[in-house]
C-alpha cells in the first residue's frame, strides 16, 4: 500500500481487502505472494476507516465506512485493475467516522456504528438497501459502541458499549436460519 494500514478484512482464505490513510481500496491474492490485484479509489473520497465483506450463495459485498460517516456498499466482485466495483448503496445516516461494520452471515443485513457520538448505529438491509428507521429507538440504552457481532447462526446480535455493558438482542426474523 502506499500509506498506513487502516483497516482489514478477508473475503475467503485467498484474498484480503485493506484500505489506508487514503480513499484508496486494495485487493490482494495471498496465493501469489501477496500480490496487488486491483486498486480503486472509495466513492466518498474521504479516508476509510471501516471494511466489511459478507456473501451468501447468490451474491458478496464490500462495505465501506468513512471518516465522514459515509457508508458505500460494493459488488463484492472486483474487477482487475483501477477500476471500482459497482456501487449498490451509499448510507448517509451518521454525521461521524464509521469504526465498525458487521455483515449478519446471511448477508441479508449489516450493522455500522461510530464511537465517536452516543447511539450511533445504524441497520442496512442488503437487498432493498434500506436503514432501518424503527431500530435502534431513542429508548435503545447503547450509548457509544464499541463493538457488535451476529452470532454464527444469525440469531443474535451483541453490542458492546463503553460503559462495559454488552447489550443482547434476538433477532426473531433469523431464528431459524
């Protein structure tokens, strides 16, 4: 890369997507000794401060969080070269920079926060790219978060604040999944 390491995230065993102090994305094939497949510049063009990757069997997706609190969400497929993916959403709903992003591992939905302002997080449905306007609420006790995970079958979803508390809610949709 030609800057500092940012953030990081795998998309399978061979390949790994990283991003710096710049809007910059690189792919990179660990089969062939790290080598740089492709490199685009993020649509927001802020620096990046989040990645996340997700796939189910029809589809993979590359979101994007910045430190304008913008989060795009990309056609996990990238192709060679300088040229970006497809860009299928762009979320506008947090005004800071974006620390964590979590693909639910149906890939049906993700989560995005900040923990630079109280309550930030947002839900982002994949396929109709909605954010969900009814959750969290005004009485949703998450304060700064921290952190957040899906557990493994998706029907949980843990939030970790700075007040130490871990906030567990079940996801009653993804019971079955």
């Amino acid at each position: 890369m030609n800057t500092a390491a940012r953030s990081a995230v795998f998309t399978d065993e061979n390949t790994l997507i990283s991003s710096g102090l710049n809007a910059d994305v690189y792919k990179w094939d660990l089969r062939m000794n790290g080598r740089c497949l492709s490199r685009f510049k993020n649509e927001d063009g802020t620096v990046v401060s989040s990645l996340a990757a997700g796939s189910n069997i029809a589809s993979s997706y590359l979101s994007v969080g910045s430190e304008s609190g913008v989060l795009t969400l990309y056609d996990g497929s990238i192709p060679p070269g300088l040229e970006a993916p497809r860009t299928l959403r762009t979320a506008m709903n947090l005004t800071t920079k974006i620390t964590c992003s979590q693909f639910h591992p149906s890939s049906q939905l993700m989560a995005y926060s900040s923990t630079e302002t109280i309550d930030h997080l947002r839900m982002l449905h994949i396929s109709t790219g909605t954010v969900f306007s009814n959750w969290p609420t005004n009485n949703t006790p998450l304060h700064k978060v921290q952190c957040m995970a899906f557990s493994p079958g998706g029907a949980f979803f843990a939030i970790g604040n700075d007040r130490g508390k871990v906030l567990l809610y079940r996801l009653n949709h993804f019971s079955n999944y």
